[in-house]
C-alpha cells in the first residue's frame, strides 16, 4: 500500500487589490432595540440590588426560530458593546424567501413574551408589551456583509470575527 504524503494549505493570502467577498441579507436588531417595553419587562420585578438585564434573553426563542426557520441565522451577542450596537440578532439570506413570512414574527413574539414572564402577576405587563411591539413592530433591514473583513492582532493575522464564524454555515 503506497503511503503518500497529504499536502494541505495552511494558509491563505488575499490579493492586496481583490475586491471584498460580500453576502446580502436581512437583518433584525436585538429585541432590546425594538422598543424600551422588552426590556421593562424583563426586569419587572426584580430584587432592587438585582443586577438588571441590559438585553433580552433569547436563548430559548433562538432554538425556536432556528428549529421553524432553517435559513435563519440567529447570532450571539458580541461582548464589545460597541459591536453589539453595529451588529443585528437575526440574519437571512436575502436571496432566499423571507424565512418567517406574514405576522409569524409577530405571533412567535408574543409566544416569547408569555415565555418571559409566565408569572400570572405580570399577564397584564406580557399584553401591554406585546400590544406596543404590535403598534411599531420590529423592522428587517436589508445588509451586505463584508464576510472576509476582520480585526488583526498584533503580529499581523487575522484574528476573525464572531460576526462572519456566525454566517459562514
């Protein structure tokens, strides 16, 4: 048996004057950006030295959207806060149908809200959110990502972004 050696690249170099590698999609901002209720809501009640929640907890919605729309791309939050204000929640690729067509977004929201905070003592809070994302609802902006573009460290390579690990499927 002929035993030959596998020779693979261990890098790649970008032509200095190569045009950048671009995606189109639809994008939506975190649901705390939608509407300042989201996340009243998420902190109704907490202990007052409680730490309280800076974004909504979407965890469980992103495994229910992901599971409902397969060519829906739900990110994680960047922890640089100034990245987290550039960046969206959920991506779809713009040259495919809109993955959640109609009022679903608007019907899985209120589901996600009611998951939030199932506490009887807040039902009233859960409708009255729900009622002003339903008066301004959150809306989709269409995006191109430069999927190529990212910080360097300081010895000069690349050191990658969450932002295009996250879309590169």
């Amino acid at each position: 048996m002929d035993r030959l050696p596998h020779w693979r690249r261990a890098a790649y170099l970008l032509k200095h004057d190569a045009a950048p590698w671009t995606a189109r999609y639809r994008a939506l901002p975190s649901p705390e950006q939608w509407h300042e209720s989201v996340l009243e809501l998420c902190n109704l009640g907490r202990a007052p030295k409680a730490e309280p929640y800076r974004t909504a907890p979407v965890a469980r919605f992103n495994g229910v959207l992901q599971t409902l729309a397969p060519d829906l791309i739900a990110r994680g939050r960047p922890r640089d806060p100034h990245q987290l204000a550039e960046d969206f929640w959920l991506y779809a690729p713009y040259d495919v149908p809109h993955p959640l067509p109609g009022d679903t977004l608007d019907r899985l929201n209120g589901a996600w809200l009611q998951d939030l905070r199932p506490e009887p003592d807040h039902h009233r809070a859960v409708l009255d959110t729900y009622t002003e994302l339903r008066a301004c609802p959150p809306q989709w902006q269409d995006v191109t990502i430069d999927l190529l573009g990212c910080p360097t460290t300081d010895g000069g390579t690349a050191s990658g972004s969450n932002r295009a690990r996250s879309r590169a499927r």
